[in-house]
C-alpha cells in the first residue's frame, strides 16, 4: 500500500512537467499579473530567502550561552516574566528560529508519506525549470512564468500534502516551538545576563 502511494505521487509530479511541454494558442486573454506597485507594495519591501537566511544568522546568539542553565530561574512576579519574555525572544530570536527549524525537520523524518510529497513537488519544480529554460510555455496566447507554473505545482499538491497529514504536522511543529519558546523565554534571566541599558534597547527595537 506504501509503494503503491509513493508511486502514484511521483508519477502525478512527473505528469504535472510533462503536461507543462504543451503550448497551447488559443484566443483569449488572461488576467495579468499583479503589479504590487499599485496597490501600495514595492517589491523591497518583499524579503528575500537569502536576506532572511542573513537576517538569521546574525541574530544567532552562541548556544552555550543560550544554554546555560545557570540563568534558568522563575521570575519573581507576572510583570517581571512578560518583560523577560519579551527581552528573550528580541535577544535570541534567531535561536528560537533555528530551534522551530529543527522541529520541523524531525516532524518531516518521523512524517514519511508528507516527507515524499514535498519531494516529488520540488522534482516537478525542478523538471519545470528545466523545460523553462529551453522552451516558455505559452497558455491562450500568453507566457505562463516559472513562477506561475511553480503556484500550479503546489495546487495540484495539496490535495497530496492533505492525505500526508500536514495539517497534523503544522500543529504539531507550532505547538512544540511555542511551548520550547515559552518555557526558555519565561525562565531564562536575561536580566542577569544583560545591562539595564540593554534591555532598554531590546524593548525599543520590538
């Protein structure tokens, strides 16, 4: 029953790039694309993968500090653990990222039936970049972009990603990070760990 699923996702992905080497020119218009310029947006304004993988790794604090347990105490009063929450997530939020990254790898090994779905999308991703760059496809006259091509690929999977269970696994790694999060960022003292003055610049930065 496994092999039986695991074949007819990579074939669905397969069929789903070979479909796309069909050009097809008809009359008719499609919508055209979304300038963000004119609803207010500019396209700065959007961050890139790398800009957030960037803005991360600047923010890493050094997971010895991160981890030591001796500034692991219970806040004395209710006020005292809402502005140690907040000082904590500021000060080691790219910590808290690549800790809610980690849970979502392991949702991901322990989920193999949503593990192979997101692989057999990212195959049908990457045989589209490659049709793409001998040949456009052309839908009613117009360029479908790579981009929209890729927005397809994810549609068709989400029936896939459904029968997988991903919205167990989105629960799942979401109540596992806020309860790591909030566990670390309630008992963690960062009050002994950073001036009076810092703390002030942590609350202003939010």
């Amino acid at each position: 029953m496994f092999l039986s699923r695991l074949f007819a996702a990579a074939v669905i992905a397969v069929f789903i790039a070979i479909m796309t080497d069909v050009s097809i020119d008809l009359a008719g218009d499609l919508s055209s694309p979304i300038n963000l310029e004119k609803i207010g947006l500019s396209q700065k304004y959007i961050p890139s993968l790398k800009d957030f993988v960037k803005s991360c790794r600047e923010n890493i604090r050094p997971w010895k500090e991160f981890f030591n347990t001796s500034n692991f105490k219970a806040p004395p009063t209710f006020s005292r653990l809402i502005k140690r929450a907040v000082n904590n997530i500021s000060y080691f939020q790219g910590n808290y990222i690549i800790i809610s990254l980690v849970l979502m790898a392991y949702c991901l090994l322990t989920s193999p039936l949503l593990l192979i779905s997101i692989f057999a999308s990212l195959i049908a991703c990457y045989l589209l970049s490659l049709r793409n760059a001998e040949k456009k496809l052309i839908v009613y006259g117009k360029e479908v972009t790579l981009n929209q091509q890729y927005s397809l690929v994810g549609l068709f999977s989400l029936p896939f990603y459904y029968w997988a269970g991903v919205g167990q696994a989105v629960f799942w790694v979401l109540g596992a990070t806020c309860f790591v999060v909030s566990l670390h960022a309630g008992l963690y003292s960062i009050e002994e760990v950073l001036s009076a003055e810092d703390q002030l610049n942590l609350m202003v930065q939010i």
